[in-house]
C-alpha cells in the first residue's frame, strides 16, 4: 500500500504570478505535450514562474501561436503571460520532437482523453504521445527525465499502458531514464490561471508512493496540500472529484425542480443549505463504509421521492439512493462472508443502526443479520444496548419482523469473548469494547480502507 503524505505548502502566503519571477530553488527546463486549454495554461504559468518551457503539439497552427508568442487558446490572463515569457526566449514550441528532451528535467503530458465509443476514455493520444516520447528519449541519459501525466485517465493507465510503452522502447533503462509521476490538473477554464497557482491540493502519484524532488521544484511557492500517494490513488482522483461535482449539480438541481414545483423558493432553501457548514458542507458523510440507516435517512429520502412524484418532478439522483444503499449492503455481506465455510460461526457486533442506542429501525446491522442467517451461517449477536423486553413500538416491529429470532440471536460480552467465531463482523466501534484474542478474525464493515 503506498504510503500517503499530507504536508502543508511549503512557502507561506500568496504567490502572484507575477511575469519572469522566481521563487527559489532551481530553474527547470520543462516539456509540455499538448497544447490546448491544460497544456497552455501549465506553459505559461510554469514559464511566469522562471522555468524554461517547451510546447509540443501535434497541431502546427497551435506551435506557431505559441511561437509568435500568443496563446493557443483562449484563457483571461494566459495571452499576457505567454508573450512575456516568449520576449524573454523562455517559452517556444515544436510539433515534431527532435533532441528537445536530452537536457528536459520534466515532460509534462496534457492531450486529450475524450469519451470513446464504449465511454470509456480514448487512450490513443496517451499512448501516441508516450511512443513519440519513448522514442526520443535517450536511454543513458544522466539524470532520469521526470514523466509526469496531468491527462485524465483510468487507475491503472501509467502502469498497464504508459510503463509497457516507455519499457518496450527502453528496455531495461527505462526504469533509470523516466521517473512516472502522475499529476492530475485541478483548473477551471475562465478561472485556469488562477487555480494554477492556488489550486485545492496537489497530488503527485509515483510507483510506490515516493515523494518527486523534480514535482517539488515545480510546485515550490504554490500553497496548497500535498499527497504524494501511489499512481492509482492519484489517477482516480480527478473521477472522484468530476463524479461528485456532477453529483452535486444534479442534486441542486432536482431539489431546485421540486421547490418551484411546490412554490418554494429554491434560492432560499439553497441558503439554509449551505450555511450548514458542520452537516451538509463538511467531511461528514463522505467517509466510505457503512451504508446508511436509521430512522431518518431512509424514511425521508422515501418521503421526498413521493413528493417528487406527486409533483411531477423527476428526481433520478434521489431515487437512487436507497437502490444504491441495498447494493452497499450486500456488498458489505459479499465481503464480510468471502473465504467463510458454509454454516460458520460467525459474531455480529452491533445491531442498533449506530453506536450508543438500542434503534434499530432501518439499521444496516439487521439487514446483515437476516442476510447470514438466509446464508446458513451459525450467527450470534452482540449489542449490549438491546434488550428485546425494551424494545417497544416501531422499533419492537422492525426488530421482530425482520429478525424474529433476536432473542435467541443477542449473547452477552463473556459469551462474546468467550466463545470461537469464524469471523467477528463488526458495524461500529462496539467491537473495541470485546476482548479479543489475537488472531481472531474481524472484518470492520463500517470503514473502507
Ligand atoms: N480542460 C479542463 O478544464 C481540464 C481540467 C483538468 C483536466 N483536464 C484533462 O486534461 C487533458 C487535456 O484537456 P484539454 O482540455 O487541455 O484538451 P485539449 O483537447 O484542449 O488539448 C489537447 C491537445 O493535445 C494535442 N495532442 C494530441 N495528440 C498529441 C500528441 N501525440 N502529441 C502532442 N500533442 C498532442 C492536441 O492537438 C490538443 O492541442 C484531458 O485529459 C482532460 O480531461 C482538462
């Protein structure tokens, strides 16, 4: 597991991009491949910053631009700084790769992953790109070229197609002439330049998660978090982000369609909204593990999909979620049962939907339990906070119609403790109050790793 590094940036305040400035450290000479809206923001805030930038691209229109100094698209801000840096013969491009890279200390890879047929990304223009570079890099080279990727794409890309490319050209030198980093790109279009310098985080994936000393020149002065975590971990991020961006978007927008549907003011509501910065705008409930239960959740999100129905506003995000919540709890069964021998022993930790409370309405431990019982395993129950002859009301009925055996299902924590399990299932913290004998075999479903 590559190890994972949260530092804060490394120089404190705010770094202008000021034109021909530098900020310490030592001047690169910087490769970018792909010219277009990431490539030519990184060239010239990366040639603003000092650093001497070339652009390759395959369009000759856009390595003349660069090459008469403007900017090859258009970005507020990047004309400046790309005809500055071009006055101070800092920043040039070519299509075609001759010797460029023999004294490059960085390539940085920005062409185009679009959509392919299968929706999948079309990885011709990576694969294209790495062969050109792999092509032209010498395999003795002195210093390793550092090979960064800011192109969007699949977990796996660097290793299963970049590092094929880069070794079926280089041999064995390949490991000594590249350094593969992968380094996504955090940029909006209209605001590029300035997201440049002070972007939400920087993450560098490398083999193994190895910190990049070449990355750190070319970040100095930026502020921001760094993860230098392995290349998978860095690939997905930009799926993770764009995903929750549409998610968020989507979700604004059906709860926008059922407030004018019921004459509410959808702008007030998303007020009242965003001003929760402790529940709704903040890390809570965004951590992978359990699914989610008890007696709100479910039941709302229920309730408001009746109303949007009733409404005539469709709400495709909100009547996902308790379809998405099922395929997380079977999940959690899929893994937490993985190797068990048929009619194993098998000790649930926590039935109640959450630590510290006997409910256990809609609780995702119940579901648990019926599922490895339906499973024929030999199945006991530890929650200290049931007592079935407590249970009343709603939760005496969820109880007893899901898990009609519960009385005979609950053991005590001696018994717990006591007695040999196949596997202990764990739901919530409960499990740290048992003790366990070393070896014993848990599987902690309400964290994801
Ligand atoms: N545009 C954004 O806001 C943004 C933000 C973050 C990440 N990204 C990701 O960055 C990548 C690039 O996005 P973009 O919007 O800059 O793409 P783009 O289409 O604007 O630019 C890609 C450039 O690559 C060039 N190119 C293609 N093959 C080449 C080759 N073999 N050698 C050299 N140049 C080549 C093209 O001519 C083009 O100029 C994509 O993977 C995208 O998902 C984009």
């Amino acid at each position: 597991m590559p190890g994972l590094l949260l530092r804060a940036g490394r120089i404190p305040g705010t770094l202008a991009y000021r034109v021909g400035s530098r900020f310490g450290g030592d001047v690169l000479k910087v490769a970018i491949f792909g010219l277009g809206y990431v490539g030519s923001t990184a060239a010239g805030c990366i040639a603003s910053q000092g650093h001497t930038v070339i652009g390759v691209d395959v369009s000759a229109a856009k390595v003349e631009t660069l090459n008469a100094g403007r900017a090859p698209v258009y970005e507020p801000g990047l004309e400046e700084l790309i005809a500055a840096a071009h006055a101070d013969g800092r920043i040039s491009a070519v299509a075609t790769l001759t010797d460029e890279l023999d004294d490059c200390d960085l390539a940085v890879v920005c062409v185009g992953t679009p959509s392919g047929v299968d929706g999948a990304h079309n990885m011709s223009y990576i694969a294209q790109v790495t062969r050109s570079i792999a092509t032209a890099l010498k395999p003795d080279r002195t210093k390793p070229l550092t090979l960064a990727y800011r192109s969007t794409m699949r977990p796996g890309s660097c290793e299963n197609i970049i590092w094929p490319i880069l070794e079926s050209h280089l041999g064995d030198a390949a490991a000594s002439a590249v350094e593969l980093v992968y380094n996504p790109e955090f940029l909006r279009e209209a605001s590029a330049i300035e997201d440049y310098f002070h972007p939400p985080k920087i993450v560098i994936g490398t083999l193994g998660g190895k910190p990049s000393a070449t990355m750190a020149k070319l970040h100095e002065g930026i502020e921001a978090p760094v993860f230098e975590v392995g290349l998978r971990e860095a690939e997905i991020t930009k799926f993770v982000d764009n995903s929750w961006h549409a998610v968020k978007v989507a979700f604004a927008n059906e709860i926008g369609r059922v407030c004018q549907n019921l004459g509410i003011s959808a702008k007030t509501v998303h007020e009242i909204f965003v001003s929760d910065t402790k529940l709704n705008i903040s890390p809570h409930y965004t951590r992978p593990g359990g699914a989610f239960g008890g007696s709100c959740l479910p039941k709302d999100v229920r309730a408001l999909q009746y109303i949007a129905a009733d409404t005539g506003s469709a709400t495709h995000l909100v009547d996902s979620l308790l379809r998405s919540n099922e395929a997380h709890k079977h999940h959690q069964f899929v893994k937490a049962t993985e190797g068990l021998a048929p009619g194993a022993k098998v000790l649930l930790v926590g039935l109640a939907f959450k630590a510290e409370t006997d409910d256990l309405r809609e609780s995702p431990a119940v579901d648990m339990a019926r599922k490895l019982l339906e499973a024929g395993y030999d199945l006991d129950v530890y929650d200290p906070h049931i007592a079935p002859e407590n249970l009343v009301g709603q939760n005496l009925g969820y109880a007893y119609s899901l898990l009609p055996q519960i009385d005979d299902l609950l053991v005590a924590k001696e018994e717990a403790e006591r007695r040999d399990y196949a596997v202990i299932v764990a739901t919530n913290r409960l499990v740290g109050d048992l003790a366990l004998g070393a070896g014993t075999r848990i599987v902690d479903i309400s964290v994801i790793a």
